[in-house]
C-alpha cells in the first residue's frame, strides 16, 4: 500500500505539474477558466501529501495531557523544594541564636 | 533544654544536607532541560525545512517581464470587455501561487509536540531534587518524540519534493531550443540546458538530503535526552556529561554526509531502538500505519 501512495503522489504531481505549466503559460484571461481544476488537482496532491505525513504524528492528545500533568508535578516538586530550602535556612538562622 | 534543642536542629540540619547531596543534583537537572530546549529547537530546524521543500515543491516559476507583458497584451486584445474583463486580468496577470497552508498547520501540530515537551522541564532545576518520579514518566514520550522524527526522515526519502521553479524553466528552455531553427544555436541551447538538468537533480537530492540531516540531528539529540531521563535517578554528573558528549559528537558526524549514509544511519538508530520493547512498540505502530 505505501509504494502504491509514493506511485499515486508521483502521478498526481505529475498532473499537477502539466496544469501549472499549462496555467503558466495562459494568458490572464484564459487562466482564471483553468484556475478551479487547477485547484482541485493541488487540493489532491496536498491532501495525499498530508495522509503520508498522518502516521509521523504520533504524540496523541492522551500524550499531551500527560506532558501537562508531568510539567505540573515538577512544578509542585520546586515549590516543595523551595518550601524545604526555606526551612531549612530558617533553622540555620534560628541555631544561630540558640548556640 | 537548650542542649537537646541544638542537638535536634543540627540533627536535621545534617539531614539536610544529605538529603540534598543525593543523585539529582541541579547540574542534571539543568542538563536535562537544556537537552528538551535543543530537541525542540532542531526539530523546529527539520519542520521548517519539510515546510520550505513543499513551498518549493509547487512553486511557480516567474515570468520574464516581456513575457508577463506579451500575455497581458494578449488577454486586453481576446479577454471579456469591461471592468469585470479588466478585474480578472489584474487579478490573474501573475501566475497566483498554491495555498499550502493545510500542509503547513499538519508540521505545526507535529511542531507543538515538541514545545510541550520543552515546557514540562521549565521547573526542572528548582525542584531537581523531588521530580525524578516525574522525570521518569517522560521517558516514553521523549521515544515517541525521536520516533516521529525518524518517520519524518523516512518521509522525505520515500516522498522527495522537487524543484518546481526550476522544472518549470526547464520545460520553457526545451520548448524555446527546439523551436530555434539555426542547427548549431539549437544544439548549444540543447547542451546548456542539458547541464541544467544536471544540476536540477543534484540540487533536488541535496534539499530533500539536507531535510533528512535536521530529521536525523533532532532524533540524535532525541536519544540524548532519552538516555538523560533513564539515569537522571541514578547517573553522576560525570555520566551525564558523558551522554551530552557523545550526543554531540554523534551529531557532528552527520554533517556532509550524503542521502545513502544519512539513511544508513536512520537504519542504525531503527535497529537499535527495534532491539528495545518498548521502542520497538511504538515504531511497529508507525510502520503499520505508513503501510496502511
């Protein structure tokens, strides 16, 4: 199936390619005739482009949702350590007085 | 009283102190964040590169003046009468450029994957010490992340994008050689232009070879950051230094590399990363989906 989509896409930019060229060449007032196929055959060789990229995404949005839940925790786990850092000063500081 | 107070304080003061002498020091912290920030920045590096090859791809070679100019001539002399006539030889007098702009939001969500990646580190070195449970969980989806850029090498190797432009001219200096009715003028264009397909193709090969170089470099960097969040429970920052080393180094030797070694090396991280369970999961799902 994924040479017969490499063969597809070749085919279809190849169609593409005679359009442009045939587009290219026109002049303005035959182009806006020929623009809408010439649309249509792009539209088709974008669309088929962008199903061969669909596989390569792979991060879902499960996946997504997980990298905000794990930014969160690493977040909650400096606001610990911050916490902790803090006290610990504060009894470094308060020895300080005691001895 | 005193005495027994001094004794708690300084007994947790020690405490302290060891506990935060433990295996997750800052410096890994701050390894592994600049580790997401680069796998971010190179896979921006590729994305763009993919972008620009498909802009490339469709792209319309421009007229010469003369030739805009003859063709506009010819539409005001055979084109429809009146505003409408003139609107639309104003409108199409340039060959209108293709809209890729679908194909550019599909690389833009691939792109933001990576930038959510680089997000969940942002805190990293401030709580170095109590977020190594959380700097495991990422593991998976850092392999997700270097997978997605091996896809995206394999892309542009099996689907490579042309030069249209240049084909374009191409086309125009065929026609205009052949039409040349003075032989040896003709079999001088001929042979110019057959220079030009020459270096229509090298140049062809060296843009798609030069997308799959930025692929490659993001999935070397990738696998850095992989191994990174492996030990970063357990490594010394002796160790960390050695993966960035080598991350590097790896990294460095891809440059000037042609197609076929470039894919070489995909083939090498794809056999290494299939050897793991867990790797190997995630690419069988990739391959499965490419193969439909």
């Amino acid at each position: 199936m994924a040479d017969n989509d490499s063969e597809t896409l070749k085919f279809l930019g190849y169609s593409l390619g005679d359009l442009q060229d045939k587009y290219r060449d026109m002049p303005p007032h035959e182009r806006a005739d020929l623009r809408p196929k010439l649309d249509e055959a792009f539209d088709a060789y974008q669309d088929l482009r962008i199903l061969l990229l669909s596989p390569g995404v792979i991060i879902t949005d499960a996946d997504l949702g997980q990298m905000k839940a794990i930014g969160d925790e690493i977040s909650r786990a400096a606001d610990k350590q911050s916490l902790i850092s803090g006290a610990i000063k504060l009894v470094g500081f308060a020895r300080g007085f005691i001895v | 009283m005193k005495l027994v107070l001094t004794q708690v304080l300084s007994l947790f003061l020690c405490l302290s102190f060891v506990t935060f002498n433990s295996a997750c020091t800052k410096e890994k912290a701050e390894a592994l964040k600049t580790a997401a920030k680069d796998f971010r920045t190179q896979a921006s590096v590729a994305i763009h590169k993919l972008d620009k090859l498909f802009i490339e791809d469709v792209a319309f070679a421009s007229l010469s003046n003369e030739d805009s100019l003859a063709k506009i001539v010819d539409s005001l002399k055979n084109g429809p009468s009146g505003r409408r006539g003139i609107e639309q030889i104003v409108y199409e007098s340039e060959a209108r450029a293709l809209d890729t702009s679908k194909y550019s939001q599909k690389l833009n969500q691939i792109r933001d994957t990576y930038e959510e990646f680089e997000g969940m580190f942002d805190d990293l070195p401030r709580g170095h010490y109590f977020a190594g449970d959380a700097v495991a969980k990422s593991e998976n989806l850092a392999r997700k992340l270097v997978a997605q850029m091996i896809f995206l090498a394999n892309y542009i190797k099996t689907n490579p994008f042309r030069l249209n432009a240049r084909l374009q001219r191409a086309v125009d200096r065929r026609r205009d050689a052949l039409a040349e009715t003075d032989v040896v003028k003709r079999e001088n264009k001929l042979i110019l232009l057959a220079t030009e397909i020459k270096a229509i193709r090298t140049d062809t090969q060296a843009a798609n070879a030069a997308a799959i170089l930025e692929c490659l470099k993001g999935a070397e960097i990738g696998i850095r950051v992989v191994h990174l969040i492996q030990t970063y429970k357990t490594s010394s920052v002796t160790d960390i230094l050695a993966i960035v080393r080598d991350g590097l180094g790896r990294v460095n030797q891809l440059t000037g590399k042609n197609t076929d070694a470039l894919m070489k090396r995909v083939e090498e991280i794809n056999t290494t990363i299939s050897a793991d369970a867990d790797w190997n999961a995630i690419l069988a799902r990739v391959i499965t989906e490419m193969n439909g």
